[in-house]
C-alpha cells in the first residue's frame, strides 16, 4: 500500500501528491516517536521494517519521479522538516543516538536536493532547514571521515550509550560506522546544500534557537559541559589542528557543534567533485563562493573567524588532493580536472577585489599556493584575460565609488598580474607572449577598450632579455635558444644583437597582423559565399555542367596546400622567398582557426594535411629565418586554439625525427668538413679533404636551435597536465639520445647541442612528478642516454667558430653555463632521490646496463659520470666564454674547486670505461697536466688491442723510448687505422729514427692520400730520408713519382736543393 501511495504521490497532481505526502511524512514521525515511547521488545517487527525500509523507499521514489518544479520545492521543504522534526525527537530520547532514525531518510534528501541550485538566493526558512540537517547529520555522525591523516582514536563499538565526545571525534577520523549508502547520500546531498549562513544581520541566529536543537534535557548533569569540549576537541580535529582547542573557550557547545557542521558541509562539498557546483546555466561555480560566505558575514567573533578561516583553508587543501589524485588522466577526464582548475583560479583572481581585506589578503594567498602547486594554471587563456579585465569590471561593478578603495585594489591587481606575466614568461615565453596577442585579438567592444590603459600601464613595463630579468636565479628564458625563440614567437624582427623583447609594443603589433590576416579569410568568405561560389553562372565551354561546386574552404585548402609544397620543392633548388613563405603561412593559420570557431567537422583530411604542412615545412626548408615563420605559427595555433595542442606537437616530433634520420643540422654528424680546421688546415683530417657543401651547415643548426628553444617552452607549459604531450616529447628524446653518434660535432653546435642535453636533463627530472612515476626506469635509462650523449661531445677535440654575429660566441657560452648549472643542482639530488629497489635491481652483477654495459656498483659509477661531465662542462664553458670576451679581467668561474692528482686519475679512468676518445681528447683540454699524460698512456699501452681503431691513441704507445726498446707494442701498427698525414709526418722526425714498423706505418697512411696533396709536405719527405735505412721512403717516393708528373717535378727540384 506504501508503494501505490507513493506512486500516485509521483503522478504530478498536487492535492493526491500532498495528501499522500503528508500521511507518510506523519506515519514516518510517529514510529520514530514510539521508538523512544516503547521498549524496542515489544514493537512488531512489521512497524520497525515500515521505518526502516519501507517508507524510505517511498520517500526515494516519490523524490526520483517527481518532475514538476513547484511540488519539487515543495516536497524538498517537506522532507527537510521531517529531518529536524526527526532529529529532534532523537535527541529527546536519553540514551539513544538519532543516527539510525535519521539516516533511511538521507537518500531521499540528497535526491531531491540534487537538482538545487546552492549559490541560488534562499528563503530563509528553507536555510534554517538545512542548517538544521547538517545540525544533526554532524551530531549523530552520519558524514564519511574527513581526516586525511586519520587519527588513532579508540573504536566505538556501538552507537548506542556511547560518549559525545568519542561520537563526534570518531565522525572525523573514522571509520564509519553506518550504511555506506548513508555515507554516499550526505556527500551528494553537499553538493546541493547551500552555505548555512542564516542571517545577513548576526553571524548566529538567538542562542536559544541553537539550543532548541541540541536538547539540553537528555545530558545528565553536568553532562553539558562535557558535550561541549567534546564537540570542540572533533572540531579542532576536523579542522586538521589549525585552531586549538584552547583558543575555542569562548565558543559554545552548540556553536562548535555548527562549526563542526559547516566543516564538514565545506570540506565534502570540494571532496566530491573538486568543488565545482553545476548550476542549471550550463555553467560551474566554484564552491569557493559557498565556503567565502561565512567570512563576509558580519559582526564575527575573532575564535569563530579563526575556525572559519581554517575551514577555508580545510577545503582548499581538499580541493588540491583532489586534483592531485588525477594528475595522471588522460582524455576527457584530464579536460575536467583542467576546467576545475581554471574555475576556481578564476574565482579568487575575482576575490581579489572584495572589499573585506581578510577575504582579498586569503584570495592572493590561495591563488599564489595553486600556481606554485599546479603551474599550468599560469597559460590557461580564461584566468589571463579574467586577470587583465577583472580590474576595470570588478571596480566599476561596485554600488559605491570609493577612491581609496579602488586604488588599493587597482595597485592589487596590478601588482599580482604582474607577477603572474612575468613569471609566465619565465618559463614559457613563446606560449604567454602568444595567449596575450590573443587577448589582444578577441573582438573589441566598449566594454573592452575601457580596461585598455590598465593593461597599457601595466605590460609597459614587462620586458624579458638576455641579460638581468625581473625574476631571481636561472630560468627557462635565460636560455638563449628559448629567448631566440621568444623572438620569433613575438613576430619581432631582431635588429640588435642583444635581444630585449617588449611585451606590450610586440604583441599589439602582432595582434594586429593577426586580426588582419583573420579579417581577410573572413571577408573572403563572406564575399564566397555572396557570390554562390566559383561554379556560379555559366558554365565556360568544354567543362561539365553537372559538376558540384565547391565549397570556400575545399578551394581556398587546395591552394594553400599547393602553395607550401611549392615552397618545399623551391627550397630545394634555391632560397626561397621568406617574407612571401611568411605571408603564406599566417592566412593558412588564420582559415585554419576561422575553421575552428565555426565548428564544422567538413574536410577534416584536407585540414590534417595542411597542420601537417604548417608544421613540415619550416624542418624541410631548414633556414633560421624558416623557422622563425615556424615558430611564429605554431605558437599561434596553440594559443589560439589550445586543443590543437597534442596535433602539433605530434607532427612536430615527427618532423624532429625526420631531421635526425636524414642528418641535418644537429644530426649531420657524417659531415668531415667543418670549422675553421677544415678550411686552414685540411691535413688535420684522416682521409682526403672533401669539398665544401653547397648549404652553410651553420643554418640548418640555428634553425635546429631556435625549434629547440619552442619545445623547451612548451614542455614546460605541458609539464604539469599533458600527460599525452610529455609523452611525446618522450619519445623524440629517446630517438634523439638512442645514440651519441647522432650529433654533429661543428663547433658551432656548441651551443645548440648542449641546449638538446638541457631539455633531457629537465624532462628526465619529471620522474619526481606524480603523473610520471609510472615510468621511472624508462626516465633513469634515459637520464643514462643524456649523460653518455653528453659526454660523446668530449671525444672530439676542441674547436672555436668564427660568427659574423657578435653576440652569437657569448650566447653559445651562456647556453654551456646554463647546463652546467642545471647539472650542479640535479647532481647532489638524483642520487639520494632514487628508490632503493630500482638501483639494486641495477646493481645486480648478472645485468648489462643497456647504456653503460657492465657496472659493478651503478650509483657510485653513475656519480662519477657527472662528476666528469661537470668539470668538462665547466671547462668548456670557460673556453667559450674566454673566446666571447678574450679581454674580460672579470673572473666568471663558478666551479674552480683545485682538482687532486688523484681526482683527475678518476676522472681519466671514468672517461676511458666510457668511451677512449673522450680520455684521449682530455690532454688537448688541458695539456699542461702531466699526472692525465701519463695515466692515459698507461691505460692506453694496458688496453691496446681495443684501440686499433683510434689514431688518436697512437701517441702514447709510439715514443721515442719505445722505439729505443724496440717495444712489443709497435708490433700493432700493421692494424692500426690511418691517421691524417700531419700526424704521421711527426714520426718521421729524428726520435724515432727511422723505426722499419713506424716507417712502414707512416707510409701506408701516405698511400691513402693522393700523390698532389702529399707534395705540401715534400720538403719533410726528402729530410727523411736520412735515416731511410730500409729504402721505404725511397720506393713511395719513386712509385708517387711514377703516377704524379707534378709530384716527379716537386721531388726533382727539393732533391737538387
């Protein structure tokens, strides 16, 4: 019968649905009142299953299907009497607890509570209702546990004669002792609970109407005291200790047990959906607004604004576990924790201008403790245009025009948007400059040109430069490849050497052409349209009328499309055109977005195809000023159009490997004929000289530098909440490290190369990040593949580059500098950081590292490496730097600690199990150090058999000693590789006189070469014979002749003289 009444209850019709509400809410209160009126033995069991079960079901169902919004409201007040009807008479009975007479009614509560509206204006009564709810809901401890850190207090094993004192505690540490669909109901009925602020005039409502909830009658005694601390001490608790109970005394037993309820109301309301209200607008509040209520309350105690306080504070640290706990999604529900963010920062960005200054000084400290928690929120376009118009808006919004006010908050806005642009640019200076040009660009009404001379005033003085910045300590834009970039991003032209980027004048001027190229697809368009098309009218003979016409964005796809294939295949032949290529690209950006915002999901191929060319043809074309085009687009589109993101890094990076697959810039490490060497003396190299290339190197590595400089920028916006992106930047990190013979080795690389080993070493530092943590080793093994990558550089021997830009010398120093930097402050850390389990799965000694081989102890060699690394760094970095400013007395070293004999024997011996060349390489580093000389000799002598392939070795094995001793080591010459013929010419001088296995040695490398390239050095050919006793120089000298007329004549006239 209860189920029928409930059903006609739902039909909608208003005296049926109240008739039967009223018989059921009555029947419910009575049995609840003859639970305390009769003992518990003599009650059917059929009256104790109609409270428990059956009539909550119908209080559910009636809730579930009623559709009319009047009966809704009306049934919502209803039930919510019921509740404070029931919890009352549950208090009035000594004794008992009320939480099992109250919580069959809570999933009827939190479903008609679920479509209500909590920022909504409220009646009065319905909020003392609620207040009333959440009054005893705490009281009888119905909420789940909201102590992260859960207490050790005692289990209470029933509800029933159990203490206050332990009931209210245990409702804030746990565990739960009800129905988990209790639990479940009261987190939902928080999302739909307004703020239980009751009046606007006092703080409380009378003391008495308090008590009128909390019966006095059922405590025993001087049992109301008792209660009282009880309440204050669950409080504290819930409070996470930030108010001590001490300082509760002036608060009362009711209003600490009200206290507690607006804790545990504020704190579960962000527990279960990160804080964000879903209003009926098809919008989300933050529940921000709810928990900032109580403080705007007037005429509060200074203990009650402390407990406040605390619960704002309460809810923001739940708020951020929230969002912590999805760190690691992907897809949509990555979106929603991103939204989530976005919203609550855009609320306190517009708290900042509350009139209160406990509320403003508690927004700015909240907003400064999530950007440093969730740095992404810094790009999020919304808070950046909210943060430059929420001055002008929230200052003229006001019903009053206070002047000391209005300044106060305009210094306010002004002082926090600065920082927060600054510290933008620090890290992403592409990316920031681009969502400001975007904010520029947004159609400009009267409500947006009033806030203009603000944001005028305050980017007019934001500049970012090479040189000192407005931030402390190094920073991503103190990298020169990232500030390069920065440039190209701004769509400034770099005129001076030293770059000083002003935001303001850049980005009007580039919003501007932006607007424009926006403007011309848009009246193309319309003008397109206008016209019905290009099939309009008749048809010129010979086509077919039939054919369908084309849409604008078919025809306009088609030519932008065969546009930058053309330029791709111009490049090839001859420079191309950059100011046109330039032209090209910004209008198919701007049909791109223009295709974005009007949503249609038409020709997705033909769109694909040209993001694709966007994105390929500045790494085909390979020019610096390409690649500035490049970046200027690509950081258009992903301001612009932040989903585009994951697209445009992806054919990025396939773009980046591509370049590495057919050797260019970075990775043309095939390429014999570089640096000043190469051109003044081309006998240095082993082999015949190869000519000149026909491109100059140095442009594709630039051109590698500056998109260095764009990824390093948008790693580290993506950092924090891409988990997608980050692993694409993943994989091109692990192509581009598979292997330290990728890289070129021109010495204009310097600079380009150690930038490269500066985004490994930052992405690798990610594995401290929690949205990582799954891929710790593959992070370790590619730490390992940076710092082997990075120490292949040393294997080479030392080479100055030449610019005609005069700053480009000091820039490839400071990018060095920076790395060794970087490296100084992740050495000491790394170390300790790692979990014991994966280094003992390293130090196994059955494991070959897949880098390094055999270790024996993997965290002691591993430090050792960077050691190495670093003091090699830092030596480059000063070679650089002493190149850059030949005659600067002042003495920039940072890492001049004096290195024992025994250190540098450690070092050699590291250097050498790395790879030989690198130790033999040291000595031309630093040549004065006897104790490295002799230690690589002996490792070399010890080693030789593995060193037949190294000409470089041959020095130490071949002396005048071991010729003296006719030592056993000479006997390897015959396998030996050639070395370059100003090498093997040494040895035919006098110490070594004339030894048959060098002699034999040095002519075999002579025979590689050309007889006309070997008549530089005839005049040393012809001295030695002197000590030819074996006749060897005469016979190559003889059979050269035989094939060189021009040798034969050089050799007759050196011999005559």
């Amino acid at each position: 019968m209860l189920d029928a009444i409930s059903r006609v209850a739902c039909l909608g019709f208003e005296k049926s649905y109240r008739e039967s509400v009223v018989l059921m809410t009555r029947s419910y209160l009575d049995k609840v009142k003859a639970v305390g009126a009769a003992e518990n033995n003599t009650l059917p069991s059929e009256a104790t299953a109609e409270r428990t079960e059956t009539l909550p079901a119908g209080f559910l169902l009636v809730a579930s299907n009623l559709t009319s919004t009047k009966l809704r409201s009306d049934y919502r007040h209803r039930l919510l009497s019921l509740c404070s009807d029931v919890g009352l008479a549950a208090e009035s009975k000594s004794g008992r607890s009320g939480a099992d007479l109250m919580g069959p009614l809570l999933p009827a509560v939190a479903e008609i509570c679920s479509d209500f509206d909590p920022v909504s204006s409220v009646e009065p009564s319905l909020l003392k209702l609620f207040r009333n709810l959440w009054f005893y809901i705490v009281l009888f401890g119905l909420a789940p546990p909201i102590q992260n850190n859960q207490a050790s207090t005692k289990p209470v094993s029933t509800p029933l004669n159990t203490g206050e004192s332990c009931v209210a505690l245990q409702a804030v540490a746990g565990p739960y002792m009800w129905n988990s669909q209790w639990s479940v109901a009261v987190q939902r009925i928080a999302q739909g609970s307004p703020p239980l602020v009751v009046s606007s005039v006092k703080w409380l409502e009378d003391e008495l109407e308090l008590n009128a909830l909390h019966n006095p009658g059922s405590r025993r005694g001087n049992g109301d005291e008792k209660a009282a601390v009880g309440q204050r001490t669950a409080l504290s608790a819930a409070l996470g200790g930030r108010v001590e109970v001490a300082a509760m005394s002036t608060i009362s037993g009711v209003k600490a047990t009200y206290l507690l309820a607006v804790a545990f109301l504020e704190i579960l309301r962000f527990s279960g959906s990160g804080g964000i209200l879903s209003a009926t607008l098809n919008k989300s509040n933050s529940s921000f607004g709810c928990v900032f209520e109580y403080l705007l309350t007037p005429n509060l105690t200074p203990a009650v604004t402390q407990c406040l306080t605390a619960v704002v504070h309460r809810a923001f640290e739940t708020m951020l576990s929230w969002l912590e706990e999805r760190t690691s999604d992907i897809g949509e529900e990555s979106n929603v924790r991103e939204s989530v963010l976005s919203v609550h920062a855009g609320f306190l960005i517009k708290s900042m201008s509350q009139r209160d200054e406990h509320v403003r000084d508690l927004s700015v400290k909240l907003l400064t403790q999530l950007k440093e928690k969730f740095p992404q929120v810094l790009w999020n376009s919304s808070c950046l245009d909210l943060l430059l118009i929420s001055v002008h808006n929230e200052l003229t919004s006001g019903p009053v025009s206070d002047p000391a006010w209005v300044a106060t908050i305009r210094s306010l806005y002004q002082k926090i948007a600065r920082e927060w642009i600054t510290s933008a640019l620090s890290y992403a200076p592409c990316t920031t400059q681009g969502l400001i040009q975007e904010n520029f660009c947004k159609p400009s009404g009267a409500q947006r040109t009033q806030h203009t001379a603000d944001v005028v005033s305050l980017l007019s003085e934001i500049r970012i430069c090479i040189g000192k910045n407005d931030w402390n300590g190094i920073r991503t834009a103190n990298i020169p490849a990232v500030m390069d970039s920065a440039a190209a991003a701004s769509g400034a032209r770099k005129e001076a050497p030293d770059i000083t980027l002003e935001v303001l004048s850049t980005a009007v001027v580039s919003a501007t052409v932006k607007c424009n190229h926006a403007g011309e697809i848009a009246g193309m368009r319309r003008l397109f349209s206008t016209m019905g098309g290009l099939n309009m009218g008749v048809s010129p003979p010979g086509t077919q009328s039939g054919q369908a016409p084309q849409s604008f964005d078919e025809v306009f796809l088609s030519k932008f499309v065969r546009l930058l294939q053309d330029f791709v295949v111009t490049a090839e032949k001859q420079p191309i055109d950059n100011s046109q290529f330039r032209e090209t690209c910004s209008q198919a950006t701007a049909l791109l977005l223009d295709h974005l915002v009007s949503d249609s999901r038409t020709n997705l191929e033909g769109f694909s195809q040209l993001i694709r060319l966007l994105c390929w043809c500045p790494a085909y074309i390979s020019t610096p000023d390409a690649m500035e085009t490049g970046i200027y687009i690509w950081t258009w589109l992903v301001s612009a159009a932040p989903s585009l993101g994951p697209l445009v890094l992806a054919e990025l990076v396939d773009a980046w490997l591509w370049t590495m697959d057919t050797k260019r810039g970075l990775f043309a490490s095939d390429m014999k004929y570089c640096g000043p060497d190469a051109k003044l003396r081309p006998h240095l190299i082993p082999g015949e000289p190869e000519a000149p290339p026909e491109k100059d190197p140095v442009e594709a590595i630039i051109a590698h530098r500056l998109w260095l400089g764009f990824f390093i920028d948008r790693f580290e916006v993506v950092r924090h909440d891409s988990i997608e992106q980050l692993l694409l930047l993943g994989r091109m990190l692990q192509g581009m490290m598979k292997s330290p013979t990728h890289f070129s080795h021109h010495p204009a690389a310097t600079g380009t190369f150690f930038t490269a080993m500066q985004l490994g070493l930052n992405f690798c530092s990610c594995q401290d990040q929690f949205n990582l943590q799954k891929c710790n080793m593959g992070l370790q093994l590619l730490e390992d593949r940076v710092y082997r990558a990075a120490l292949g550089w040393f294997a080479y021997a030392p080479e100055f580059y030449e610019s005609p830009n005069k700053s480009f010398a000091q820039r490839e120093a400071q990018s060095v500098s920076i790395f060794v930097h970087n490296l100084q402050n992740t050495s000491s850390t790394d170390s300790g950081s790692k979990p014991q389990g994966r280094e003992g799965e390293l130090n196994t000694a059955d494991q070959i590292h897949p880098v390094w081989g055999s270790v024996d102890n993997y965290a002691t060699a591993k430090e050792k490496r960077k050691q190495l690394l670093l003091m090699l760094s830092q030596n480059e970095a000063d070679r650089l730097e002493v190149w850059a400013q030949p005659i600067n007395t002042k003495d920039t070293s940072t890492f001049r600690g004096k290195i024992s004999s025994d250190k540098w024997i450690d070092h050699c011996r590291t250097a050498f199990a790395v790879d030989p060349r690198i130790a033999l390489s040291m000595p031309m580093r630093f040549p004065t150090n006897a104790t490295l000389q002799s230690e690589i000799t002996q490792l070399v002598q010890t080693h030789i058999l593995e060193l037949r392939t190294i000409p470089e070795a041959l020095p130490f094995f071949i002396t005048p000693k071991a010729v003296d001793e006719n030592s056993a080591l000479l006997q390897q010459l015959p396998h030996w590789a050639p070395c370059s013929v100003t090498q093997a010419l040494e040895f035919f001088t006098s110490p070594y006189k004339g030894h048959p296995r060098v002699m034999a040695y040095v002519l075999r490398v002579m025979e590689t070469y050309p007889p006309e390239t070997v008549t530089f050095f005839m005049p040393q050919l012809v001295q030695s014979l002197r000590y030819d006793d074996g006749k060897l120089v005469e016979g190559y000298l003889l059979g050269a002749a035989r094939r060189s007329n021009i040798f034969a004549h050089i050799l007759i006239w050196h011999l005559q003289v």
